[in-house]
C-alpha cells in the first residue's frame, strides 16, 4: 500500500485492488479462455509455470471464481498468478483505444 501512497503523491496512477471473488473473477475467465484457446502465450518461465501449478480455483455457488493457494500456510506461491490476473484486469478495465479509420473512399457524380 505503500508503494501505491508513494506513486499516487508523484502524480502516477495507482490503486490498491482487493483480492476478492468480485475483483479476481472476470480476470481469471478471461485467462482461462485465453488458456483453453491457446491464446495466452508466455515465455516458458519455469516460475511461472511453478507457481500456477499451485493454484487451486475455488469455484463458488454464485459462479464466481477465486484463485488461491491449497492453504494458507502453504509455502507454494502464486504471486505471479495474482499480477497476472491483476493485469489482465486491469486490461479489461481499460477501455480500448478508438481506431481511426485507415481509408475513407468518396465517389463523387458518375453516370447514371
């Protein structure tokens, strides 16, 4: 929270976001789809890899998902996962750039 204090006061943007099934369920199905797809790609990082291993998905009643680890005193981490999924929500929170129109065509008079 510090960090996010010290960044804000410099006039950069910052948030703390809360680990929670409202906040890290639209991330992680987006995720998930990119992964069934085959269109998340990575590098091959061997931590990476690691720590999502130890992710367990807790899938509740009301269709949210929430990743943790199998414990709390676990010592597997997921610290990468959690960025991940911060990211990609806040990816998703961003609106996408408006796309200017590369060609404009007018055809003017001609015959009937």
């Amino acid at each position: 929270m510090q960090i996010a204090g010290n960044r804000s006061n410099a006039g950069l943007p910052a948030w703390v976001e809360p680990k929670n099934a409202k906040t890290c369920t639209p991330p992680a199905r987006e995720l998930e789809a990119r992964v069934k797809h085959t269109k998340f790609r990575y590098d091959g990082n061997s931590c990476l890899k690691w720590q999502a291993s130890n992710v367990v998905v807790s899938r509740r009643i009301d269709d949210s998902i929430l990743p943790k680890k199998e414990s709390a005193e676990s010592p597997n981490k997921i610290d990468a996962i959690d960025a991940l999924l911060q990211g990609i929500g806040a990816m998703l929170k961003t609106p996408p750039a408006a796309a200017a129109p590369q060609y404009q065509i007018h055809v003017f008079g001609g015959r009937r």
